[in-house]
C-alpha cells in the first residue's frame, strides 16, 4: 500500500477555508500516482462521460475546485 509523500498546492487554510479542514485536496504517492479528496459526483456525472470513458466499479468520479487544481499545477511533475 502507498502513503503519501506530499501535497499538490495551497493547504485548504491557504485556500480560504475558515477552519482548514473538509476542503478538496490533491496528494503525490510514494507509487507514484495520485489521491484526489473532492465531492463524490458518480451519479451525477457518470451519464454524461464522454463515450470513450468508463470507469470500473470501484472507481468514482470526484470533483474538486478549479482553485484546487490550478494552484496544484506548479507542483504536478511534468514527468
């Protein structure tokens, strides 16, 4: 099992949020992949996928903020 080894971005405090929990939130993985924390949209979104995408039983469609992603991208490895 991975752990992770660091945020991506702005903490959710430095994002706005008062109490500096409960925020989406981007985390790098020591197996080098990446857990996003966001709002489970599955059943909200899943119709609308494009129809080249799927997604597996035990996989699920999150949304975060743009805020979230675009203060991430200076810490997103380019490779």
């Amino acid at each position: 099992m991975s752990s992770i080894i660091r945020r991506l971005g702005a903490s959710p405090r430095e994002r706005g949020s008062i109490s500096g929990a409960n925020c989406p939130d981007i985390f790098e993985l020591t197996d080098g992949n990446f857990a996003v924390i966001g709002t489970e949209a599955t059943a909200q979104l899943e119709s609308h996928l494009p129809k080249d995408a799927s997604r597996a039983d035990y996989e699920r469609i999150v949304v975060i903020t743009r805020e979230t992603l675009l203060r991430a991208k200076a810490d997103i490895p380019d490779a």
